[in-house]
C-alpha cells in the first residue's frame, strides 16, 4: 500500500516537469518538494536493485539527475533528501504490493526521469 502512495508521488512530480516554481515557498511546500525528489531517488533505485531495470547508473548519479530536476524547476531543497529516500526505499522493500506490480507501475511513471539518466 506505501508503494502505491509512493507511485502517486513520483507521478506528481512527472507532470510538473516543465513548470517552474513561482509562488512563494513555504515550509510545507518545500517539505513535499523534499518528498518528491526523495520518492523519485527511492523508486528509481526499487527499480534498479529489485526490478534488475538494465542501463541504470550508480545511485550517486541518480540522485544527481533528481537534484538537477529539482533545480530545473527551481525548488531550493534543504538537507534531508538522502536520508527521506532510504526511508522510503525501505518501505518499498517491505511493502506488501507484489513485486512484478510495482515494477511495472515504476517503469511507467518513471520513464520520463529514466531517458534522462546516464546510461550504467
């Protein structure tokens, strides 16, 4: 169940691809920006470690290409990113979805962010 909130999470993230952020950030905002970047590193890596998604880079240069996304957008993120991600990628490992689902449901949400990385 954790993972399929999690897939709403990334997937919120993907639309907003091409628009900046204008208003002004506040503390609850920048805490969802945190969790999109964070949620989009976990299910990157789920689909990398568990899924055995070929062509993906090492996570150090996963997470870079999320930061760049944030950046893209304009969103200042604060510190908490990295340990935000661990947490859900182990709530992803521990969730009760079955795996082949949410292979499936990462590998299309997560395809826009996917061209963009380098290849492994």
């Amino acid at each position: 169940m954790r993972g399929m909130i999690l897939l709403a999470a990334v997937a919120s993230l993907l639309p907003a691809a091409c628009r900046q952020q204008t208003a002004p950030v506040t503390p609850q905002t920048q805490a969802s920006q945190v969790y999109q970047i964070a949620a989009l590193i976990a299910g990157t890596r789920y689909l990398k470690n568990q899924c055995a998604y070929a062509g993906l880079p090492a996570d150090g240069q996963i997470e870079l290409a999320a930061y760049q996304a944030a950046d893209r957008r304009g969103w200042q993120l604060t510190s908490g990113v990295a340990g935000q991600s661990e947490q859900l990628y182990q709530q992803l490992l521990h969730d009760a979805t079955p795996q082949a689902t949410q292979c499936q449901e990462f590998r299309q949400l997560l395809q826009p962010f996917l061209t963009t990385l380098p290849k492994a």
